[in-house]
C-alpha cells in the first residue's frame, strides 16, 4: 500500500509558489472577452498567440528603449487576489495555543482553520456574480441589478436564477464541460457553510477545510471554463 501523501497543487508551483498564481496564467481575450492563457491561441474562439516581442520606442533625442509586452490580469478585481492571499496566509500560520477555542465545547468546536471555508465561500459568490452579471452584460444594469436583488441567495443563482437567464443550472454546465466532480464538493461546502451558520460551528471541520484546499485549483479551472461558455462574444 502507498503510504506517500499526496502532492498538494500549490507545491508545484514555481518560486515563491503564491496562491495567487491562479490567476497569473490567463488573461482576458481581445476579440471574446473569454479568459485565455497566455500561451497558445485562445479555446473559445481561436484568437491567435500573443506576440511577445517588446516593442521599441524612441525618446525626444532619438534614444531606442525596449518595452516589454504588457496585458491585462484575468482577475475580476483586486479583491481576487486579496481572498486568495487570506487562505494562504490562514493555511500557513502556525496553529496558537490560543487557538484552541476553550471557550466552546469539545464536541461543537470548529476546525482552527475553519475561516479558510468562509473565505473561499465568500470568494465563489464573488466569481458566481461576475459570471452572471458578464453573461448578462447587454441587460441594461437596471434591470440586472433588479435581478439579481431578487435573486440574491447562492443557491438560488445557481439554480433557478441559472435557469431563466441559460436554461441550466451551474451543476449542468459543471458535468457539460467535464467537471461534474467539482460539483459535489461545492454543495458539501455550501451544506456544512450553513450548519456552521447556523449553530453548528463543528460542520466546519478539519477534513471541509482540507478538502477546500485540496481543490481550489480545479474548482478554479472550472468556473473558468463555465464563464468561457456562458460569459464570452465575439467583439
């Protein structure tokens, strides 16, 4: 039996191995607006690799300087990056010995990482908006704010909201495009995300809170590959 633990995504990245990094791949497509890596034409709609030649440019006195290619990040906003660098930060502190939550009895105490599930929650809703309100983007703002008011719980975005406005649901396009298994995991994390907020702070365990980590990456890839379907057009 192999007994050897299993090599955790952010081990393979390079350097400094940043979470973040999840994001340094890709950049926004100029011709769909689809998330594309940089390398490569892009898998939406077959835009040609970039040229990463640097350019030159000329000062007032004739004097050549070479510029480096510069794109666009594919994040959303800042705050990307920000929820990111919490759970890594939160993943590798040190556990305290005033950690322990000696306050809270033994059988209802939460794992000590357990803000590592709210985080990643937090950030999901986050990326579930931008893809819909992307998607949508040719309602005027409005109605699409009225919308989504409306339809302002997760999981009702993911289901019947999902369905007005695609005629799906984020579980099928998850099993369209082949990551029916990311699925199961983000209803495990919803579930347990609401015992724990609604007095069952123990349904924040040390195995939720393994398993988020675990597959970031892959949950990651997979809103990518949704927002593509749904999110992108030619411009």
């Amino acid at each position: 039996m192999n007994n050897t633990p299993t090599q955790m995504w952010y081990e393979k990245l390079p350097n400094e191995k940043s979470w973040i990094r999840l994001w340094s791949d890709y950049t926004i497509c100029g011709r769909c607006r689809g998330i594309r890596r940089f390398e490569g034409t892009c898998q939406v709609c077959g835009d040609p690799p970039f040229d990463f030649t640097p350019k030159l440019i000329h000062d007032q006195n004739g004097k050549e300087y070479p510029v480096p290619a510069v794109f666009m990040g594919a994040e959303g906003r800042y705050e990307d990056y920000v929820y990111l660098e919490m759970m890594q930060r939160e993943w590798n502190r040190p556990i305290m010995s005033d950690d322990s939550f000696s306050g809270t009895p033994l059988g209802f105490r939460p794992s000590l990482r357990a803000s590592i599930v709210l985080l990643f929650w937090s950030y999901f809703e986050t990326r579930i908006e931008r893809l819909l309100r992307a998607a949508l983007a040719e309602i005027p703002n409005r109605l699409l704010d009225d919308m989504l008011r409306r339809y302002s719980m997760i999981g009702v975005r993911l289901n019947d909201f999902y369905r007005i406005a695609f005629d799906s649901t984020y579980k099928k396009d998850l099993e369209d495009l082949g990551h029916a298994e990311v699925w199961p995991h983000l209803a495990k994390v919803q579930e347990q995300r609401n015992q724990f907020a609604h007095g069952q702070p123990q349904a924040i365990d040390d195995n939720l809170v393994k398993s988020v980590v675990e597959k970031l990456k892959v949950e990651h890839e997979a809103w990518i590959a949704v927002f593509n379907k749904r999110a992108t057009r030619i411009v």
